[in-house]
C-alpha cells in the first residue's frame, strides 16, 4: 500500500513554530520516524503561512530529504509558486498533492507536473464543488485521467482522491466513497487511488475507531494508498492484515516480515 506520511503539517501546533524557527531537528526527527515506520512518501504542507508558504515549503523538502537520504516527497499546496519552489530542489521523483478538474487549478498545476515529471492527486472536484454522488465523482476522475494522459502523464503517476467528507456531515458519505473506489476499479482498472483518511472522523468523538474501520473497508473497495499517520501502529498493523486478506501478500511473506519486525500491535 503507498502510504504517505502527513505529520509534517504546519495545521499541527508542533509543526509550525517549528517552520518558523526553522528548527531542523524536529522536522527531521518527524521525517525518520516516518520513513522507519512505513511512509512511502513525506507529505508536506505549511499553508497556514500564506505569504510564507513558497519558502517554507522549499525548506521543508530539503530539511526532509536530507534527513531521510532523499525520501519522496508529497507536496502538498494549492499554490503553483509554492509548488515550484519545492520542486526544484527536489531530489528522486514526487508527487504534487494536488490538481482537480476546477479549471483555474489544473491549469495552473499541470505545466509543473509536465516539465518535473512527477505523481499527481488529482481530486474529485470541479468548478461546481465537491460532488455529492459516486456518478458525479466518476465522471470527474475520468476527464481527469483522460486530460492528464493526453498531456503526456502516465496513468500510473495518477492517484485520483475519491474525496472523503465527514460522516459527521452525512452519514452516507463513507458508503460513498466505498461505491466510488469500487466504480473506479471497475472502469480505470490499475488506477491508484488515494484519499486523506482522518477527514471521515472530523467533529466525532473517539475518531481513531472510525478511522480504523474506514480503512479496512476502504481497502476492501479497493483503495491502494492513504494520507495518513504512519506511527499509527494500530493502523499499520490493520493495513497488513487487510493486504493478507485481500490476496495482495503472497505467503503472507508481508505479514510475518513485519510481525517479526516489531511493526504490529497485537
């Protein structure tokens, strides 16, 4: 499963006065614990700074990389020029969090997913909102892997982000999701899909519980990727399970490598 890590995330009371004082040791003990406990990529994300935000997230990535011997990155920003920054002093190949199909943002997104050849999230939105339907986030995933490809992305660089609304909100958006993962297994089979897994629990209580359920679930959907926190263990140890289980660990070679590891709670 591609996992990215999303703790270094200005919106964390830790993480931005840490950005701003530009302390090194902190970001770059938050990149390793990742890396060592499973991340396949380092999200990272200060737009709380607004102005800030293109240097910051420059600094980020090269505090990042140089912690974790050039770990790929998430960035993680709806601004092009912050986007930039970051990318050009990026090491390996990263993935842009992230372009929609709303017209004033993939446009101004996908010249850099071209030109430094990287992943790309690409969002269940357009310029009417975020959908309420499976059809309607269907129908946005495919124009945006039909532009995408014919702009020269490969289809396995796309990670197309069902859109996760809290089931605080509505409660039938979890069975949304699951219908709108399982759609896009069915016409776009090998597509990556991904989606931030702790919006499902946003304003409820005891939210690790619901998150746990949605994972597994999500898995069994079809889901292949989650932003999430990989120090979870509990988390990790359900994504190992569910890999098992859904004939995506051959021998259970996976499984036993990481019980012996130390890496599941039980």
């Amino acid at each position: 499963m591609i996992i990215i890590g999303e703790r270094i995330n200005t919106s964390r009371k830790t993480i931005a006065p840490s950005v701003n004082e530009r302390n090194r040791q902190l970001i770059s003990d938050e990149a390793i614990h990742q890396v060592e406990s499973g991340a396949t990529f380092i999200d990272v994300n200060c737009g709380t700074l607004l102005e800030l935000e293109p240097e910051a997230l420059e600094w980020l990535v090269q505090i990042v990389q140089k912690a974790t011997g050039n770990a790929p990155c998430s960035i993680d920003s709806p601004n092009p020029k912050a986007i930039e920054r970051a990318l050009k002093v990026h090491r390996g190949k990263p993935i842009v969090n992230s372009i929609s199909a709303e017209d004033g943002r993939f446009h101004a997104i996908l010249p850099l997913v071209r030109e430094y050849q990287t992943g790309v999230i690409a969002l269940t939105l357009d310029d009417e909102g975020m959908p309420e339907t499976a059809e309607k986030r269907l129908q946005i995933a495919g124009f945006l892997i039909e532009k995408l490809t014919s702009a020269g992305v490969s289809f396995g660089d796309i990670y197309i982000d069902p859109m996760v609304r809290p089931v605080s909100t509505g409660d039938q958006y979890g069975q949304v999701v699951f219908e709108t993962l399982r759609s896009l297994n069915q016409e776009y089979p090998g597509v990556h899909t991904i989606c931030g897994l702790s919006n499902i629990s946003y304003g409820l209580p005891a939210r690790k519980i619901i998150n746990q359920a949605f994972l597994v679930m999500a898995l069994q959907a079809g889901l292949d990727g989650a932003i999430l926190d990989p120090l979870d263990k509990r988390l990790i140890s359900l994504i190992y399970a569910s890999e098992l289980l859904l004939k995506k660990d051959e021998y259970a070679t996976n499984f036993i490598h990481a019980f012996r590891e130390g890496e599941l709670e039980v």
